[in-house]
C-alpha cells in the first residue's frame, strides 16, 4: 500500500477545518453588540455605523493583499495570523470605550478577517478535491458552514444570558463578551496550525499586480461574474438584519436574555437548512434556490417596514437571517469551480471586496436612515433586495459552460 504524501491535504484536514469554523464563530458579543454601542460605549445609530464603515473600508482596502498572501505563503498561515489579529482587535473592545481605540481596533481586526476571507474556503475546496470527494462538495462546504452556524447559537445564547445575571455589573458585562471572543479566536489562530496543505510555489511579480490580477479574473468569465455580484449585492443588503434584529427586538420589549435564543433560533434554522442543501439544491434547481434565497428576504423587509409588532418581527428576522447563511455556501461552490487553483483565495477575496465596498457604502446611509426612521430604512433594503433578486439573478445559462477561465 502507497504512504499518504505527508503534505498533501487529506480528509483529516476536513475535521480540523470544521473545529476551525466552529471556533471562530464563538462570538459571544454577536447578541449584544447593539446594546455594547449604545449602553457601554454611548453610540447613536450614525456613529455606530460610521465605526463600522470604517471596518468595511478597511475590510475592502486589505482583501487584496491579504489574499496573495495565502496564495504565496499558504492558507494555513493565513488564518492562523488572521484569526489572531481578530483576537487582538477584540482585546481592545473589551478594554476600551475610547471612540479613538475602538477605531484602531476595528482596523486591526478588519486585517485578521481579510486574512481569513477566502482562504477558509479556498483550503476547504482544495481538501475536498484532494480527498476525491468532489461529488459531496456542496454538502462538505455546507457541513463546513453549519459547524460556524453551531459555533454561533452557542456563543449568541451564551452571551445575552451572562450580560442579563447580575454576576458582573452590566456595562462590564457587555465589554467582556469580547474578551470572551478574543480568547477563542487566539485558539482558534492554534487549531488550524494542525491543517495540511499542499505544497504550492510562490508566484513571481508585484503582489498589487497579482492582486489586481485577481480581482480582475471575476470579470473574465461572464458566468463567475454574475455569481460574484449575486453573492455580493444580495450579501451586503441582508448583512443589515444582524444589526436590525437587536434593535427591532428592544423596540418589542424583548428582554435581553431571551434575545439570544432568537439569534440562536435563526442559526438554528440555518443549519437545519444548510444540512439540507444538497437536497433542496436537487429538488428546487439551484436556479430557482437562489431565487427564492433573495426574494424571501426583500419580502421580510417589507413585512416589518408596513407590520408592527413582535411576530412580524420575528417572521422577518427568521426569514433574512436564515436565507442569507442558506445561500452562502452553494453560491461558494458555483465561484470555486470557475477559478484556477493558484488564484483561488485572491479571486475569492475580490468577491468578498465587492460585498464590502456595497456595505461601505450602506452603512452611513443606514445609520442615519435608522436615527430618522427605522421604517423607512426597512422599507428601502426590501425594495434594492426585490430589485437585486430581478437583475443579478443566476439562471440556468450561466451554470452550463467552461468551468474555469483560462490564465493568461
């Protein structure tokens, strides 16, 4: 019997990324960073989302280089520094109101996270290949999502009901929600140490030209085009709801401690259906699901923008948050199999810089549109998403065709 290549990567590096989506997904914060902004620190809705714009823009202004970095040195090292410099950042949430430090923190953490972006599923789909298992590719980067989504129904339930106890005063609380997520994420930076990876040689040239090289590589394959934009716009507009859903749920009269299993109901939810992609892909046509994935959503912000109350609340937040973890993975598969090995986490990159530089954009817009009238700002999000689900929308022609685009 032939010995395993000790580098390549095998079907064990499929656990250790699965621990790894798990880990950095402990976000014990994510239920309570509306009150975190509002309570601790003293934010209005425009400076909260102006904090958070410049995560975005810095987000957007890192993805490049950082992809390059994993496809030069490796996506293991990638997220492992990554995953320890989104720790840092978080440190000093924890230790901080300052709106000065929060701003440099948001910009560390911004270069662990771009660090991250598409190398987790980059190595994911290499190790996929690599095990002969391309066959289940859809249900292992759906497995692998559903390990994040635990991840966070733990951590979103978990940290609610610490900030409501009484055990540590509740300014304190909320601030070490992120110490919290900050220990996790530097054991996280130690886990994937324990992932293998194929040998890979470094490309030669400027790093900005193979960056740029690889944003440009999305517009070389019309198909691979039209996923990117359908993944980014539709993206960027239901990332608002993590933000709305706390907000909606004070305005209700919820009380903290429940607010968390809403959280962790929705990503509930989303495992429930993320197990069941390959299916649901086979029976509905992977058309007609990224239809309906966008669609639902524009839908349920129009139902909160007209309907008031709690339960129109929670169809909402259910119906957005949920889709949105849904679609993710499927549309991760159609982009990886129309990229080229070497450019894979730079081209994933550019994707996530286009949903970045929409959230850029929203966000002050949002801030202020929530400050005057949180209706309207509902009401808006559910037309662009109606209106994103009619133009970017992937149909059957564009998942026929060449697989990859050829390197120039």
């Amino acid at each position: 019997m032939r010995a395993k290549d000790p580098v390549a990567p095998d079907k064990t590096t499929l656990g250790v990324l699965y621990a790894f989506s798990f880990l950095r997904n402990l976000l014990f914060f994510g239920a309570v960073a509306v009150p975190f902004y509002r309570h601790r620190v003293g934010l209005d809705y425009t400076r909260m989302f102006m904090l958070e714009a410049i995560f975005s823009a810095s987000l957007f202004a890192f993805e490049i280089p950082t992809g390059v970095v994993a496809d030069r040195f490796g996506r293991k090292k990638s997220l492992a520094l990554g995953s320890l410099l989104f720790g840092l950042g978080f440190l000093a949430f924890g230790f901080s109101v300052d709106y000065a430090i929060l701003l440099a923190a948001e910009v560390v953490a911004a270069l662990g996270m771009s660090m991250m972006s598409g190398a987790d599923r980059a190595l994911l789909y290499e190790t996929i290949r690599a095990a002969g298992r391309n066959d289940d590719a859809t249900a292992i980067m759906a497995r692998h999502d559903a390990f994040g989504t635990v991840g966070l129904f733990v951590s979103l339930i978990a940290g609610p009901l610490f900030v409501s106890s009484g055990l540590v005063p509740y300014r304190d609380a909320l601030g070490q929600t992120f110490l919290a997520t900050a220990a996790v994420l530097i054991a996280a930076a130690l886990v994937i140490l324990f992932a293998r990876e194929g040998h890979r040689t470094p490309r030669g040239g400027s790093a900005l030209r193979a960056g740029v090289d690889g944003f440009r590589y999305i517009f070389r394959v019309p198909a691979l085009t039209r996923f990117s934009l359908n993944y980014a716009i539709v993206s960027a507009l239901t990332f608002f709801m993590f933000w709305f859903y706390q907000s909606l749920l004070m305005d209700n009269g919820l009380p903290l401690a429940l607010q968390g299993f809403v959280a962790a109901g929705f990503n509930l939810a989303a495992t429930g259906l993320l197990l069941l992609a390959g299916r649901v892909d086979r029976a509905l046509g992977t058309s007609r699901t990224l239809a309906l994935s966008s669609a639902v959503p524009g839908l349920c912000y129009l139902l909160i923008a007209f309907v008031p109350g709690l339960p129109a609340a929670l169809v909402a937040i259910f119906g957005v948050a949920t889709l949105k973890l849904f679609r993710a993975p499927i549309l991760s598969f159609l982009m990886n199999e129309r990229i080229e090995d070497d450019d894979r986490a730079t081209v994933l990159s550019g994707v996530s810089m286009l949903e970045r530089l929409i959230t850029m954009a929203f966000y002050p817009i949002v801030g202020i549109l929530m400050d005057s009238s949180p209706r309207l700002t509902y009401a808006l999000m559910g037309i662009l998403t109606l209106f994103a689900t009619a133009f970017v929308r992937v149909d059957d022609r564009h998942l026929m065709g060449q697989p990859t685009a050829t390197s120039e």
